[in-house]
C-alpha cells in the first residue's frame, strides 16, 4: 500500500485540519456512487479511506510517524536476532550476541558471551528436563465493513490447522485485537498459550467511519433539492426513506439518529451522517439553457462570490 501522505495528497507535517479537508474532496471526487461504471475511481475510493484510516486518526499518526505500524494499521515487529545476523559475523564471534561480545582472553571474546542456543533451552531445569512454556500466537484477521459494525462471526482456519469461530463483538475498530483465551500453543505442562487477533477493517463503497457516526453522500437531482423529496438512503441496518428538505444545498446533512456504530455497554448508538450531492441534470437541452439564462437575469448568481451560499 502506498505512503498515506501521498494517497490524500498532503505533506507529512500537514495539520489534521488540512488531512481532513484533502480526504474529503478526493472521497467526494472518487465516490462509486457519483462515478457509475468506473472501476479506477472505486479502487482509489478504497485507497483513499484506507489512508485516511492511518493518518486521519491522531492516535494511528503518532504510531505511524513512529514507525509503531505500517500503512495497513499492521503492528511492525520489532528488531529481533535471527540466524542471518550471527551467521553472518565475524568467524570468532559466530552465533553469539555481538552487542554483548567484548575482549577476551583465548577466543577474542568476553566472559559474558554465550552460545545463541542457550536462548532456546534456557527453559531447561536443573534436572536436565526441557521445559517450554505455553506460546502465544498472533494472527491477522480482515473482516468487511458491515461486520465490523453489526458484528457477526467468522469461521477460520488457523495455520497450525486449527478451526476456530471468532466472534467478531458490534463496533470494532480497525486495528483492534481480540484475545482468544487458551487458544494458542502448549507447553511443556499441557497449559494453552492465548491466540491475539489484530482485526483489518476492510472500507466499504458506500459507508466511511468517523468515531461513532456513519458518513454517507446522497445523490439527488436538481429538482429533488428545489422540490424537496422522499428518498431511499441505505444504512448498515438496511433501506429507510428519508425526506430531503425543500431548497437543500450542496453539502447539506441530513442526520439519522441511532443509525451509527454500536458503543457502551447500554447499547448506545451513533448516529448517520446523509450529505446531499446535487447531481446537474443529464442531457440537458436548448430549452433549459434558455429558461436558466432568463431566470438569472432575475435572480443574479455568483458562486464564486466570498461568503456565497
């Protein structure tokens, strides 16, 4: 996935004011619903939610900026001694930890050295008997938009071969880790280690997330904004109608209480966010034009105007 920043179109010390600003024109510009039959715009639709869901977020930012996750929201792990590192060293100092190497008399090195493999049997007691205590595993699990919101429950084989159904709980964040108790590997006493599972929301064409609240553009037509009108707005709950204002504007909102994300433990909702995009009318002919042309002889538009509705 490429760089955020770049995605949204705004440099790495831009003001989350300005992120904000630069996700919403491009998310308006690249909308499915305004771009019918154009797959190009729905992919970058995609890719501009998923860079919004990193540095759009504060909190995700800092992480990202310190390099604590990647462009996915994906925990980086961190630098660790493999095999590599000590194979590759100095023929003396071969499979041992070089930060901990010093001078030493004999071999070149300290008397606090040891042998990369007394890593893995550190667990070894006294007695000679290996013990290995429980693992812990993590896994990565994507799940859609709706439930992540809704909830629901996934069915998924782990790669030990292991079948689990995780309950996926209303409202998840993206980002989010679930903790499957008893569900990771054994050790040497036949105790479970715990399974975590870091969820990835995947961004939905019609629906993008703010907190608690639900943001959707609605299409209308010149007429229906003039006019007013009822229309049927999806929701993550399903169809509802819903009645557009006589004389709404560009970028109006309409809001539809308790039809957000789940949150709390009282089952306390947010709430949907309707913006009204006025759609100009398709083929539009001589006799429209005209009638506009006289109509504004009467009524004086200048968008452009400072301070214009």
């Amino acid at each position: 996935m490429a760089n955020p920043y770049e995605t949204l179109g705004v440099a790495p010390d831009a003001t989350q004011d300005d992120i904000r600003k630069a996700y919403r024109k491009a998310a308006k510009e690249t909308h499915p619903d305004l771009n019918p039959g154009k797959p190009e715009a729905e992919k970058r639709f995609k890719e501009i939610n998923a860079a919004n869901d990193i540095i759009g977020d504060p909190d995700k930012r800092k992480r990202y900026d310190a390099g604590d996750i990647d462009e996915t929201g994906a925990e980086r792990e961190p630098e660790r001694h493999f095999y590599r590192e000590y194979a590759e060293a100095d023929p003396n100092m071969r499979y041992r930890r070089r930060e901990e190497a010093a001078p030493g008399p004999g071999n070149g090195t300290g008397a606090f050295d040891y042998d990369i493999f007394s890593d893995l049997f550190r667990g070894r007691s006294e007695g000679g008997t290996f013990r290995m205590p429980p693992q812990d595993v993590r896994y990565a699990l994507d799940v859609g938009f709706l439930d992540a919101v809704n909830g629901g429950q996934r069915r998924v084989t782990m790669p030990d071969g292991k079948t689990l159904d995780i309950a996926i709980p209303a409202g998840i964040n993206d980002g989010q880790v679930l903790r499957l108790k008893g569900q990771g590997l054994p050790g040497s006493d036949g105790k479970q280690g715990d399974a975590y599972v870091q969820i990835t929301v995947r961004p939905h064409p019609g629906f993008r997330r703010e907190g608690n609240d639900i943001l959707t553009t609605l299409p209308v037509s010149l007429g229906e904004a003039l006019n007013g009108a009822s229309v049927r707005v999806e929701t993550v709950d399903g169809a509802v109608d819903v009645k557009v204002p006589k004389g709404a504007k560009e970028g109006t909102k309409l809001r539809l209480r308790g039809k957000g994300v789940l949150h709390g433990k009282n089952g306390a909702r947010g709430d949907q966010l309707v913006e009204i995009h006025i759609v100009p009318p398709e083929g539009a002919d001589e006799a429209l034009a005209q009638f506009m042309a006289e109509w504004e002889k009467t009524h004086p538009q200048n968008p452009r105007r400072k301070g214009a509705a």
